[in-house]
C-alpha cells in the first residue's frame, strides 16, 4: 500500500496550498492517489459510503471512472464552503477507515485544518504567517499549556511544529476574554522566540490580526502576561499519563479508552471506544506522542484497569526498540480501579507512606500471598497465580482489601517457583520505593539473564493512595466517545 512517506507533502507544498485553494485541493487528491487501496474502484465507493453527505453522482459503471478524477470530485465536495471543518474530517475519518493508513491520514489532516484556516483567514495573512513560523523551533508543547491554561488542549499526534498547531487551533472556540485560541498561541510562541526581529515580526503580525477584528485590547492583556515557554529541569515533578480502560457494556471485544495527562496542570483527551485487539497500538501512539517531546524529564505511565482487564500485558505496550532511549525515562505502574479500600483511606495511606520509607535492606522483603502469621499488609505481595484465575483474582482482592503496597504476579504462569524467587531478588535489589523502575529496566533491557527471562512477563500493581484520577467534568457532548 502506498503511504504518505511515498508522497509527502513537503513544506513547500503547502505554501503553495496557503496561495491557492485550488492547489490545497490538487495536494490532496496527489495525497489519496499514493494510496494503493483506493486505486480500486471498490475501494472509493466504499469511502462515498462512509461519508455522511451525498456527493455528485459517478458514472454508472465505477470501472469507467479514473481514479484521480473520482477522488478530485471527492475532495472537492468535502473541501469547498466547509467553514466548519466537519465534511474534511469525514473525509479523514473515512480515509482511515478504508485504507488503514495512518500516515497518510495524518498528512490528510494537516491539509484539512488548512482548508479550514482558508475560511478564518485570507491567502495573503496565511502566507505571511507560514513564514514567519517555518523554522521556528518553539517547544509546541510548552507554549500551548502556557498559552491556553487552565484548559489546555491535547495536541493532535498531526501537529508537528508550531505552523500545524496554528491550523489546528483555528478550530477552537474563542476564550472568555474573545481571543482566539490560535492567537493566544502565537503570542506566547512570540515571546519563546530568540530571535528578537522573528519576535518583532509575530507580534506585528498578531497586532495587525486583533486590530482588524476589534480584539486589540484582549490581545495586549494576553502580550503583558506571556513569557517565555521554560523547558523543565530534570529535578522537576514528573509527568503522568493515565491510560484509563472501561469495559463496553454492550461488547466484550471493546472498552473505552481514557486518557489524562499531568504536566503542571491536568487535561483531558477526547475518549475513544477500541477493539482490545487494538488497544497496544493506540497507546503507544498515544504515549509516543508525549515520550518524543524534548524535555528531560521522567514520565509516569498509569494503566488502571477494572479486574476483567487487570492482566492485559500493558507494561510490554510502553517498550519498543525504536524508542529504546526514550522508554528509558518511563516508569509503568498498573492501579486498580473500583478494588480500593475507600472506607479505610487514612490507615492505608499511613500504612503505604510506612512502607515506602523503609529504605534500609532489613525490612521484609516480600510476604508470599496465603501465609499466616503476622498481617500480610505489613508487605509486599506475590501472587501464587494470575488473576486470570479465579484463584488468583481472589488473592489479588485479599491484598488490595489489606492495602498491599505493591502486588506482582506473573501473566503467563510459566514457572511460579523461578517466578517468585527472581521477583524476590529484585524486591531484595532496591529500596521499594525505586521497585516500578527497577522492573521496568530488567523488562525493557532484554539482556536474555534469567532474571529477564522469569521477569518477561511480571505484572506490577502500584497503587499510591494520594494519586487518584480526576473526576470527568459532568457536562461532556453525547458524542465524546468516538470510534477511531
């Protein structure tokens, strides 16, 4: 299948495309052409079928049809007067749909939210401000949680540079002082620049935007108050993603995936219903997403899953070879989700604050689940079998109830004696408080030790009492939940 790599739409491109609405339309049909999948006539009226709107009618016989001429008239019903942007998204999402690919999907989104800037602002505005953004080198995502705080946006895996961000927020309603979005942006991205005549230059650009449409004074408010986007030290707090997985209630193939993100402040992307078989790829996506930003810091991966979920291999989703540096800086934990002792609150936190502060090598080091004696939330578990069993699912209930600390077991079961003997020398190699970590290297390192070897497949439950997810705000749109 051809993809987008094939044929690319270079920069360039899409200056021409800013000159000539016409030209953004050629671009995408040169986009959909590099696809092998819709080369067939089957294939493009399967994508008319997808869209939600009627298109001029094809030739009786689709064979008699060009491709490039069927795709020119389906790009043309969805790019012209779209002042919404909704008929280039269905084209997206219907390109998605039938061919599968990703990157190209990506290019064509790109495209999209230029064709909706077309009805924000005019060809000449676009092209001076594609000039003075290429090369601009701000950390996009920095300045987008300065500019647009308390509510920051998720940006789209499509947004590569401050140029396609821009497009992208072209979309967003205006804030409650009447600045749009894009422009908050674009003021913050000034004053990150270092180069004061680049700077000079923006900021004469934004001005001259606001005087035309009366937001001079918001504008000057927003310019007083913007600094320089800062690039975290190392030694600052981490960032946490949460991976939040709800079963479907009406299909067990299918769970809805939440995701929150903390980097100073907490947002929210738009929830999404996934095929289980896809769940790996779409959260590496996601997490790809935010592991490939230029910060030093150490990122905190949550997986919280109900006890139907509890044993997906979700530690293996966050380690690929290509990210081999980048995986380097995760750490992945699974929570337990509706399996908390929420009546017992204050002794767990004091009973899991105790734990985490034994740092010497005295303390004890594991407690196997089902022994007798002392009380076994005074440790560690490990579980004798996987909660895919229902004896395993009774033991993790036992341990969770207890507030256990940190609860391991293995997803495969393949040998619980080396299991259990290798997890007790890494419980013995470091302080609990580094234990996630530690795991992580042993599993993302693939050294073929035994340790890697017994450990491969060893699930780990975290479960820190003083980090909770965020309540959902309660007035989400019906159609949050989209299928993708």
């Amino acid at each position: 299948m051809g993809t987008a790599k094939d044929v690319g739409i270079s920069a360039a491109k899409l200056l021409g495309a800013v000159a000539s609405r016409v030209l953004l339309e050629q671009a995408m049909v040169r986009l959909l052409e590099g696809s092998e999948r819709l080369g067939a006539p089957a294939a493009r009226q399967t994508l008319r079928h997808h869209l939600p709107f009627k298109l001029p009618l094809q030739p009786p016989d689709p064979r008699e049809a060009r491709a490039t001429d069927e795709l020119a008239v389906i790009v043309h019903g969805c790019a012209q007067n779209d002042q919404t942007g909704e008929k280039t998204d269905s084209l997206t999402r219907a390109v998605l749909a039938v061919t599968g690919d990703r990157a190209m999907v990506a290019e064509l989104r790109r495209l999209s939210d230029l064709n909706l800037a077309h009805s924000r602002l005019s060809q000449r505005e676009l092209g001076a401000l594609h000039g003075l953004l290429e090369g601009s080198g701000v950390d996009i995502s920095e300045v987008a949680r300065t500019a647009l705080a308390p509510f920051p946006p998720r940006i789209p895996d499509h947004c590569t540079n401050a140029w396609t961000v821009t497009l992208h927020l072209m979309r967003r309603n205006t804030r409650p002082d009447g600045l749009p979005p894009f422009l908050a942006f674009l003021e913050h991205a000034a004053a990150s620049l270092a180069d004061t005549d680049a700077q000079q230059k923006l900021r004469e650009w934004n001005l001259t935007y606001a005087r035309a449409h009366d937001l001079e004074e918001p504008l000057r408010a927003c310019r007083s108050a913007a600094q320089p986007a800062v690039r975290h030290s190392g030694s600052a707090t981490e960032h946490r993603i949460m991976f939040v997985l709800l079963p479907d209630g009406l299909d067990e193939d299918y769970c809805t995936l939440r995701v929150w993100h903390e980097r100073d402040q907490m947002f929210k992307d738009d929830d999404v219903l996934v095929r289980q078989a896809d769940l790996q790829r779409v959260v590496r996506q996601r997490l790809a997403h935010w592991t490939t930003q230029k910060t030093p810091r150490q990122i905190l991966v949550e997986f919280w899953l109900g006890l139907s979920l509890i044993n997906l291999p979700v530690m293996h989703w966050c380690v690929t070879e290509e990210r081999r540096e980048a995986s380097a800086r995760v750490r992945v934990v699974v929570r337990s989700m509706g399996l908390r002792p929420d009546n017992a609150r204050d002794p767990w936190r004091a009973h899991w604050f105790g734990l985490i502060g034994q740092e010497s090598k005295a303390r004890p080091a594991l407690c196997p689940a089902g022994s007798s004696g002392e009380s076994l939330t005074r440790r560690p578990w490990i579980l004798a079998e996987s909660p895919a069993s229902e004896a395993g699912r009774e033991q993790l209930m036992a341990a969770l109830d207890q507030g256990a600390a940190a609860v391991m077991w293995d997803r495969s079961n393949s040998d619980v004696q080396q299991f259990r003997a290798y997890a007790e020398m890494l419980f013995d190699e470091v302080p609990l408080s580094q234990l996630p970590m530690r795991l992580n290297q042993v599993q993302s390192d693939r050294d073929g030790s035994p340790q890697a070897e017994a450990l491969h497949d060893a699930v780990l439950i975290w479960d820190d009492p003083d980090r909770d997810l965020p309540e959902p705000s309660p007035l989400r749109s019906p159609s949050e939940v989209s299928v993708r």
